[in-house]
C-alpha cells in the first residue's frame, strides 16, 4: 500500500463522487447545455472533495494537462503574484479550447492582492476559467464572491464516509466489520481525507487482513469501548465521581478529548434513538455486545438520558478546542448533568 489512499481513490470523473450530488447535477447540466460560467467559487471545510472536482471539471471540459494551472493562494498571496496571473491568462491555450486555473486557499490572498484579481474575474478572456476554493468564505471580499457562481459543499455524513470506508477496505482485499468502519468514520469528522487516512493507518497495523474494532482503537489512541460504556452508565445513573474518575483515566491516557467527546455523544444519542424505538438507526453501527448495552441501558427507567445531556456534551466538544484543561469542558458537562438530575 505505498500510495496515499485519499489519492489511489481520489474520484476522476463525476459518477465516481460521493456526498455532493447538487454540486455535480448542475455542473453536469452546464457542460451538457454549453452554459459553463467563467468564474466558480468551491467552498466547504478540508477534504470534502472541491480540489478533486475542480480538476475533474475542468478535465469534462477537455482541457489537458498543459493548460490547467493549480496555484496555492497561500503560498502566492501577494499583488505581484496576481499580476503575474493576470498576464499569463492572455496566453492562448497550448492545446485545449480552455486555460482552466484553481486557486486553491484563496481566501489567503492578500486584500490588494484579491483587488488585483478582481478586473480579470469579472472579464477574463473567452478561453480562460477560474475555479476558485476555500474553506473559509467569510474571509474573501463581496466584491470577489460577487464575481463568482458560488457552491457550497457539504461535509460527508457518518453513513456516507462507513460507505467509503467499506468500498475503499474492500478494494485493498481487507474484510471489515461494520461498527469498525463506523468507527473509522466517525473519528474521520467529516472529511474524506482524514478518514481514508486514518483507514490507512489501520489497514498498514493489521497483520491478518481483518479489521477488528479492538485494533482500530488501539491504532486510532481512541478510548477503549468499555471505559466509554462506563461513562455513559455513570452519565445516565448520575454516578458523578465515577463520571470524573474515568474522565480522569483517559486523560492520563493522553487521549483527545474531543475524540472521547465524539465517541461518548455517539453513545448518548444510540441510547436516546433506541428508547424511542429507532433501533435500525444505530444497530448496524455497533457491536453485538455494544448494541446490547445500549438496549438495556435504553429500557432501564432509572437512567436518565435526555435530550438536555446532549446539548449539555455538545456544548463541552464545542468547547474542548479552545480550552486551557482540555478536559475542564467535559468535566463541567458532567457537573451541570448531575446537578440537573438531582434537582428534578
């Protein structure tokens, strides 16, 4: 497995894309009706896929290699850099109908920079295309936004990335158990990239070609399922000391908080699922022995899981990045969960 899976399964064409179907249903539709627009903004968090449509845009287009330029706004960001580009675009193509250039970060660009590129994106010659791409919109002037058509791309769901997870083990002939790949997926937050790289990861440990969910915790760092199991117990039987006493063991594991936040809401929000009756929703993304624990926990009257205890850890994983204690948020979720439960 020497390449990279994020590039050996990085999509060529638009029937090989998965998760932005808006995306490729209207950029199909404007090649097929010759209605290609001569500025494009690409915008989505990290690895969602807008680099790879790009290229494969402009490859629709049939535009060959010499003729489409990738340039990395951040390392390029300067007014100099953009008048370069602006007199390069003049330059007929060497030998495709279209240049295509992506710049990719553009959000990067300096302010005089992204001014200098404005007179050229709003009348760039016939034969030239920008794509342009970001993960942070906010960031690039009205002007330049103004002058593009805009697509927003979403971030794969959990189902979409187990898919590819799947798909991906299976082309590499590894056999991998469903709550293992959900795992994977999980731990990928988003991102097709993070989590074919995690996969790699896990696919370059295993010594006999079937992937255990035991083995993609210990090559992730990820908390073991039973001490998350037992968080979860001391959450919903208001078992506070017990609560921090695990908190503090996987802490002093030097485990991501936001890693254990994740995995612990994927717990809380599998037992509030089947409690009311969506059992399908969440068995095929757990283990036998998971999903067991789930249910009785799930029936038991005495645990409290409510849907306030979610918003509650949700708060404490938005907070766990910026914090100085990284399990400080978490510690005061449970905190607020206790104290909440024994005033009602």
């Amino acid at each position: 497995m020497s390449e990279v899976l994020y590039r050996k399964y990085r999509p060529h064409t638009f029937a090989d894309v998965v998760g932005q179907d808006h995306v490729v249903k209207t950029l199909s539709s404007q090649i097929a009706l010759g209605t290609i627009g001569h500025a494009y903004l690409f915008a989505g968090s990290r690895g969602t896929g807008k680099t790879s449509i790009a290229r494969i845009l402009a490859r629709e287009l049939g535009t060959s290699a010499n003729d489409i330029y990738e340039i990395d706004a951040a390392s390029n960001t300067s007014v100099d850099d953009i008048r370069e580009l602006n007199e390069s675009v003049h330059t007929l193509p060497f030998d495709s109908k279209y240049k295509v250039y992506i710049l990719d970060e553009v959000h990067m660009l300096s302010k005089s920079a992204a001014n200098a590129l404005l007179k050229t994106l709003e009348e760039p010659p016939a034969h030239v295309i920008f794509i342009l791409a970001t993960t942070e919109t906010h960031k690039i002037p009205e002007t330049v936004l103004s002058r593009c058509q805009v697509y927003t791309f979403k971030k794969p769901n959990q189902e979409v990335l187990k898919t590819v997870v799947k798909n991906v083990a299976k082309k590499e002939e590894y056999t991998i158990a469903d709550s293992s790949a959900d795992l994977i997926a999980l731990l990928g937050d988003g991102s097709f990239r993070d989590t074919l790289g995690m996969l790699q990861k896990v696919l370059s440990s295993s010594k006999d070609k079937k992937i255990s969910e035991d083995e993609v915790l210990l090559v992730t760092g990820a908390p073991q399922t039973t001490l998350i199991n037992e968080l979860v117990s001391g959450i919903a039987y208001k078992k506070l000391p017990e609560a921090l006493e695990i908190v503090k063991k996987v802490s002093d594991q030097n485990v991501d908080m936001s890693v254990l936040l994740k995995l612990l809401l994927a717990k809380m929000r599998a037992v509030l699922l089947v409690r009311f009756g969506s059992n399908a929703l969440v068995k095929d993304s757990l283990s036998e022995e998971d999903f067991s624990f789930i249910e009785t926990l799930a029936k038991d009257k005495v645990a409290e899981v409510s849907s306030a205890t979610i918003v509650a850890l949700l708060d404490a994983y938005t907070a766990t990045g910026k914090a100085y204690i990284s399990s400080l948020p978490l510690e005061l979720a449970l905190v607020g969960i206790a104290s909440s439960a024994s005033q009602n």
